[in-house]
C-alpha cells in the first residue's frame, strides 16, 4: 500500500521516540530482551505471551515507542498509526508527548487502558488472550466482553437485549457486523455501518487499509463511522456537524454525544455505576472520565481541542 513499507528504517519511524532500532519487532520467534517489564513487575513481553514478541505493541511498558496498535509486518495497518499521514499520526505520534498517553504506560491512570492487573480490561489490550478478542473477533463468545449479553455489568456498554442501549454494539446473529453494531435495527446503527459497505467494517478489520478511519470527515471511506449523511449514525456523529464534534464536541460538554448522562440509552457506554466502564468516559461527569479527561495532558492527546489532527478520533 502507498502509505506502508516494508523496510526497518520506515517502520522504526513509525510510534517510535528514538528507537530506531524496532528489528527485534519484527520477529515472531525472537523475543526482544529488551521488552522485560520495568514498570509493573512481572515479565509481559509480547503481551502476556513470551513466543510472539511482535505482540508487545499495545500494552507494552518500557518501549515508549508506541509500537501498539501497529503489527510491523502488517503494512495495510500502519495506517492507525502511520508516520507518514500527518492526520492519523495524532493517535500514535511520536513527536507529542502528550499523544503517547494512549501507548504510554508509565502513567498509572493510563493503565486502565491496557492494565495487567485488571483481567476485565486485558481484553482490550491482549493479543494472546482469548479475551483480547473483544473487539475484533466475532467467533469467540469471550468477544463479549465489550458487548457480552450473558455479563449484567457489561451489558450497559451494549446489551443485545435492551434495543435502546444497542448503540455502538452488535447483535449477535449477525456475523458479519457482529463487532459494531446490527444492519437490521435502524435505532441500533448509531455509530455503525451497514454490513454491505465493506469499508464500514475498518474498526476491526486488520486487513483492509481502510482501517486509518475513526471518524474522518475528509475520507468518503472513514464516514461509515461518522457519517453525517446517515440518520441513523447521527447519535454519535451528529450530520449536524460535519467536523464531527458530536463525538467529541468541544463546544459542548465534551463527550455529551458519546455519553451523555442526560440521555438513558447513551449512558450505556459510559455507565457512572460501572466502575470499570468508567475508563471511558468524562472527568466532568464522573462516568465519562478516562476517555477524554481534559484535566490531564497526557491524555488530552486522544480528544484534544487543541490539537486539530487529533480531532479526527474526538
């Protein structure tokens, strides 16, 4: 792909502070010495599995260089943490300090996102893990992590019983969609795409290029996400504002779109009695905390109003 390359230089520059040296991320059967915990203990090179040091990405602590997220020998998914799209370098830059709080883990609050410690929060940040799954695998029933019908304190995130609380999950008939969100129930779709668009499935595709989306407004194919076309995408990117503010709008309180405590069948996704739902939400409404704190630097990076190319995610 035009915005990949296969070569060490290239992908050294990909999440990296001053490591230029990533050879040792690229082989499968080699672990890198170098990948021993220093910060949480226990040895967690390549993320809870010692054979495939690739997987250190996402939740490893003493490699600064943000290697999440970004499997080095899978070039057509660079483009989540490309250094080479100016636009999608403010998920994982290298040049922000204040960007790395989504790939740093010396900062404790930030752990809650990839902790090791916390088994219900492994599987967003395990690759090894059956749990990891989560987010991306529609055959394993622990993928119901994040949308699980069968686990009550989850179901607030998105319960395939409750139609108004669906937004942003996927039902479970539907296979093909199952990661998001069902085609079939219009009041579902919130934040979803139809399944007949192939490039709606980029949040958990790992290989289709169109993954670089989150909520571009200047990507036909990253709409499918935050379409302001689609009526029915509107709760979570409002058509009313094409910058996509309503996901992470600044002009109102910054996460009322994704979780507003005003609107029952919102609150799902950041459910304030939840404690470990809260990781996602806003500090100004205790449940929304995590995801968009505007209190800490480190963290701003991931819905900062200040920064315009990180507005692409909030």
């Amino acid at each position: 792909m035009s915005h990949s390359s296969n070569t060490e230089s290239d992908i050294s520059n990909q999440c990296s502070n001053n490591e230029p040296d990533i050879s040792s991320q690229l082989s499968k059967t080699q672990p890198d010495k170098r990948n021993k915990s220093s910060n949480t203990g226990p040895d967690i090179m390549s993320q809870r599995s010692n054979t495939q040091s690739y997987v250190r990405s996402q939740c490893s602590n003493n490699y600064p260089v943000i290697r999440n997220k970004c499997y080095n020998n899978e070039p057509d998914i660079r483009s989540q943490c490309s250094n080479t799209e100016p636009d999608i370098m403010s998920q994982c830059s290298n040049t922000e300090p204040d960007i790395r709080s989504r790939c740093s883990y010396t900062e404790p609050d930030i752990r809650s996102r990839c902790s090791y410690t916390e088994p219900d929060i492994r599987s967003r940040c395990s690759y090894t893990e059956p749990d990891i799954r989560s987010r991306c695998s529609y055959t394993e029933p622990d993928i119901r992590s994040q949308c699980s019908n069968t686990e009550p304190d989850i179901r607030s995130q998105c319960s395939n019983t409750e139609p108004d609380i669906r937004n942003g999950c996927y039902i479970h008939t539907e296979p093909d969609i199952m990661s998001q969100c069902s085609n079939t129930e219009p009041n579902i779709r919130n934040g979803c795409s139809i399944h007949t668009k192939p490039d709606i499935r980029s949040r958990c595709s790992y290989t289709q290029p169109v993954i670089r989306s989150q909520c571009s407004n200047t990507q036909p194919h990253i709409r499918s996400q935050c379409s302001n076309t689609e009526p029915d995408i509107r709760s979570q990117c409002s058509n009313t504002e094409p910058d996509i503010r309503s996901r992470c709008s600044y002009t109102q309180p910054h996460i009322r779109s994704q979780c507003s405590n005003t609107q029952p069948h919102i609150r799902s996704q950041c459910s304030n009695t939840q404690p470990h739902i809260r990781s996602q939400c806003s500090n100004t409404e205790p449940h929304i905390r995590s995801q968009c704190s505007n209190t800490q630097p480190h963290i701003r990076s991931q819905c900062s109003n200040t920064e315009p190319l990180i507005r692409i995610r909030c």
